[in-house]
C-alpha cells in the first residue's frame, strides 16, 4: 500500500504514535510519505519512506499564515504525484478538514481518495471543545472513511462532544519492546545517583495539563523519607516556573531538568519510577514506554491512564492533585527492593500487550478494508459517473456552441 501520514512532528504523543507506525509499516514492504512542517522527531531513514515537507508563505497581508491550505495544497500534490492509496491523519485539527478539503478537490479531478482520522486527545478534550472549531471538527470527523481513537476513554468523549455518526474503532498506542526495554546503563545511573538513590522522572510538554507542579510536589515529600533524585525531561511553557518552584522547594540540588531527549529509552534504563500527574491524558503512550523499560508508574487516573496503568500491579493511581496519595505510593515502591523488583518486572510484562507486532497489524486491516470498500464504491458509482461525465459533455458543447 501507499499510505500518506499526516501528523505534528513534535514529542507529543499523536507525532510519536504515527511517526513510529510509518516505520513500522516501512519495515513491512509498504510506502509511506509523511507530511508535516518539518520532520518529525523520532523519523529515521528508510528506502520506503519519504518525507514531505509543508511550506506556508509568509505575506504582509496574514497576521496569521494559513497552514491547513497549504497543508491542504501539499496533501492534493503528494497524492497526485506518487499516486496515493489512502491518507492517515493523526489529530482532528487541522489534519482532518485538511483531508476532507484534499478530497473535494482531488474528486473534481476524478482522483479521490479515502482518509482515516486517529483521534489522539487534546483534539477532542480542549480545542475541538471550542465553538470557534467544533463544526469543521465535527464534520471532518464525520467525513472520514474511518476513525480511531487510542483509548475507550476518548471514544466515549468523543461521542459525548460532538454528534459523531460514525462507529469510532479504539486501536490503543503500542510501543517498540526492542527500542524501549530496560538496557544496562550502569554508568549513567552512577552519575545521576552516585550514592544509589532512588530514581524518579517525569517527561512530558510542560503544559498546564501536564501539572509538573504536582511533580515536584510529590518528590519534595519522598525525598524527606529517601534519598532520591528527579529527571525532568521535556520542555514547554510551565519549564521555567517548574525551575524556580524547584528552587523554592529547596530541591534543585536533587532534580535535573534535562530538556527534549531523544533516547528516553536510555533514561528510563535508569530509572526507578516514572510519575505522570496530568489532569488528562487520552492514553499516556510516555507511561507505557516507561513500562516497557520496566519503570513502575505511579499517575492520576484521569482519562485512558486507568487502561494501561493496573493499580497495585504496574503501579499506582490516584485522584488528580492528590500529591499526599502519590507520595506515599511512591515510597510503598520505592522503600523495599523487593517491592520495586515486583512492581518493575509486573510493569514490564504488562507492556508487552501493547507490542508493536500486535498493534500494527491492526491498523494494516482497517486500511485495507477502506481501501476496499473504496474501490467497491467506485465500482458501483461509475454509471453514475459516466451519465454525469456525458451531462458535464453536452453542455460543455452547447456551450461552445452558443
């Protein structure tokens, strides 16, 4: 197959998911071209992969440069060119009405194509929440060939958010266990603990959702009981505040904010706990990864999290803001090697339902069975077409005529 995937190239979890299922299925024979403002960040070569880059002008007359038309003119040239079978678009807004627009315009040339949407979160929780989006949201969504959502939570909020009159499939997030799976790294932990204290980290966008406060707040209480050193990895709007609340804490000697990083793999090798306190998160794909790398999570239980995250088993959850609760199961695990071994090996095993062999192959069947019910729509709709391609004929010539 030929596949477009539209997607955010940032560290975001939506970016993360399709980046990493374009290689995967690049590794399985299929073409894949991405389209986005810039390469994505986990993108890597491959013979079967291409990368498309979307342009935006910049004119005196925009306050505002209009991506979702460039977006929209970048997707009609990549499929046209390279003669594309189906479009992926990762995150409502603007990838989905994009989409819809790509169509539209490629139908009046007789070249549709059929699209998919994954829904991955925010899209539905906060901004296609807003008047300002929520028709266009609501029909791009309704316009596709097919929907996704990671987790039963989004799907459900989905529904209760806008007039959804499509069945939307939940396909969750999987994770590489190849990429993300616990690696000696002996001497990085040295460095970071020297006296074998206790690891924790946090990585996220450093968002208000995200409520790094909460972070710092929940370790200024276990590093009272045990010594233990912070991993802040990300960056984001609240970094800086999340800097200076540290040091009013009075534990910035113990925690390093370390920025964007690539290879979390190798942080999460040396890690001991990993502590995510959104106030929402559609699925958690970061806690899963962590997992993976056998780091037990301790996180609120707000959206999705609650699917991946098995309390007492993988880890613990806990009510959003409930800093007290997240401490003290933080150091239920983290006191005991034992406990911590446990809890490390339950974590491990649980990520590999969400293997990257499992997953992908479901996405493979839902393309294939939109790209079939495509071509059989065609088929049924060409004497349709053929009357109406004959009307379009005749009056072209009466015209010519007149």
């Amino acid at each position: 197959m030929k596949i477009g995937i539209v997607c955010y190239p940032t560290f975001g979890g939506s970016g993360v998911l399709a980046t990493e299922l374009g290689m995967a299925l690049s590794e399985k024979g299929h073409e894949i071209h991405f389209i986005s403002y810039q390469q994505p960040v986990r993108l890597h070569f491959h013979p079967n992969i291409c990368y498309h880059e979307v342009s935006v002008p910049k004119y005196p007359l925009f306050d505002y440069p209009p991506y979702e038309t460039a977006l929209t003119s970048t997707m009609v040239n990549v499929i046209s060119n390279n003669k594309l079978d189906l479009l992926h678009v990762h995150y409502a807004i603007p990838h989905a009405s994009a989409a819809y627009y790509a169509r539209e315009i490629l139908r009046k040339t007789r070249k549709d194509i059929p699209y998919i949407t994954t829904l991955h979160g925010t899209d539905i929780t906060l901004v296609g929440k807003d008047q300002t989006y929520a028709p266009v949201v609501t029909h791009s969504i309704n316009e596709s060939d097919a929907i996704t959502a990671v987790s039963d939570n989004l799907r459900e909020e989905t529904y209760r958010s806008f007039e959804i009159e499509k069945d939307i499939v939940v396909i969750p997030n999987f994770v590489d266990t190849e990429h993300f799976r616990r690696a000696d790294k002996d001497h990085f932990k040295k460095m970071v603990a020297p006296n074998g204290e206790r690891i924790l980290v946090h990585a996220s966008n450093f968002r208000k959702v995200k409520r790094v406060d909460d972070v710092l707040r929940v370790f200024e209480r276990v590093r009272e009981k045990i010594p233990a050193k912070l991993l802040m990895v990300g960056d984001g709007p609240e970094r800086q505040h999340a800097e200076e609340l540290a040091r009013t804490l009075r534990i910035h000697n113990d925690t390093r904010f370390l920025g964007k990083q690539e290879e979390m793999n190798e942080i999460l090798s040396i890690s001991d706990l990993f502590v995510l306190t959104s106030q929402y998160e559609s699925f958690g794909l970061s806690a899963l990864e962590a997992m993976a790398c056998g780091v037990p999570v301790i996180s609120t239980n707000s959206g999705g999290l609650p699917e991946i995250n098995v309390h007492d088993k993988t880890g613990f959850l806990s009510d959003v803001g409930d800093i007290m609760s997240m401490a003290e199961y933080a150091l239920h695990i983290l006191s005991d090697d034992n406990t911590l071994g446990s809890f490390k090996n339950a974590a491990a095993l649980h990520a590999r339902s969400y293997e990257q062999g499992k997953i992908v192959p479901i996405y493979e069947d839902l393309y294939q069975n939109v790209i079939d019910n495509y071509v059989k729509s065609e088929e049924s709709n060409k004497p349709e077409k053929k009357q109406k391609e004959k009307v379009e004929e005749t009056a072209e010539s009466d015209n010519e005529s007149s």
